[in-house]
C-alpha cells in the first residue's frame, strides 16, 4: 500500500488504497473522502486566506511562500475538483478537520493566533461549499501526526504537546 507524505500548503489523493499522512502544528489538515468510491484527499491548510499575501509574497510558483495553495480558499476547493475528477462526488464527501493549534505563547484572542484563524476560515470554505464536516482533536497548544486510510477509513491523530514529548 502507498503512504503519500502531504507537506505544509500541499495536498494529496488517493483512491481505492493509500495512506495519507502530514505533521500539523497551526496548520489545519482537512481530510476529505467519498466511503462509497474509496477516494479521499488531504489538504495541509497553511495560511486562512490568500488576500493575507497579495502585497508582499513573490511570485515563484515553486516555492512554499510563492504556492497559491497553500491558503484554505484556493487549497478546499482545488481539492474538491482534484477529487470529483477521479469519480467522487461532493454530496457523498465528509471531511474531517484536525489541527489549527496555537503553538507560540499568545494571547487567545490575538490577530497573531494563525490556528485559530485557519480553523474559522476552512469552516466557513466547507460550509459554503456544503461538505460536511466533523473536527477532531482542533485547537489547543498540541502539534499533531495525522494518518489517513484511504482503503478503511480509519482515522488517526496523535498530540504531541512539545518538542522532544512522546505521542499521546
């Protein structure tokens, strides 16, 4: 079975069998899948919006700050089309939503909170798109490895609430 490592601002699909798998700390991971095609997809959300990079980013398309899908208005739906084009369709998808942690010490509230921001942000995107969703283990100081098997569904989360601390 292959294992497709998703990388931050990234995405990736698979159908029938595959493990899908990224590190999440205030990025929001959202894993869609249509159960009855076997066909799912992560998405590694970076950033909430990309009006956030209109002014200042440059224009290389190759590399992490000049990728347009790295924000959750661009990467969602890319992955949605990515996923209808190899059979699924959006009224059987659910997503899950995993992520979104504030890992540096801010105030709960501040602008600077990007987890928060990413999670508010991909709810609105999948509201507005209809898809349902479920969110699991969002929030809080804990970065997170994610597993997704594309063949059971089955979905994995481990927390990790430092650097160097062991999976809980």
């Amino acid at each position: 079975m292959d294992s497709f490592n998703v990388g931050i601002g990234d995405y990736d699909l698979a159908a029938g069998e595959g493990v899908l798998a990224t590190v999440l700390g205030s990025c929001v991971g959202v894993i869609l899948y249509d159960k009855a095609m076997k066909i799912g997809g992560l998405a590694h959300v970076y950033l909430p919006d990309s009006r956030i990079g209109l002014r200042s980013e440059p224009k290389e398309p190759d590399n992490l700050l000049g990728r347009s899908l790295k924000y959750a208005d661009l990467l969602i739906p890319t992955l949605v089309d990515e996923m209808i084009a190899l059979g699924a369709e959006p009224r059987r998808m659910f997503a899950y939503v995993v992520g979104g942690a504030m890992l540096a010490d801010f105030p709960e509230d501040s602008s600077l909170n990007v987890g928060l921001r990413n999670l508010e942000r991909t709810r609105e995107i999948l509201r507005e798109m209809g898809l349902r969703f479920v969110e699991v283990k969002v929030g809080g100081r804990s970065g997170r490895k994610v597993t997704f098997d594309v063949g059971t569904g089955d979905l994995r989360v481990k927390e990790y609430s430092g650097i160097g601390d062991r999976a809980t």
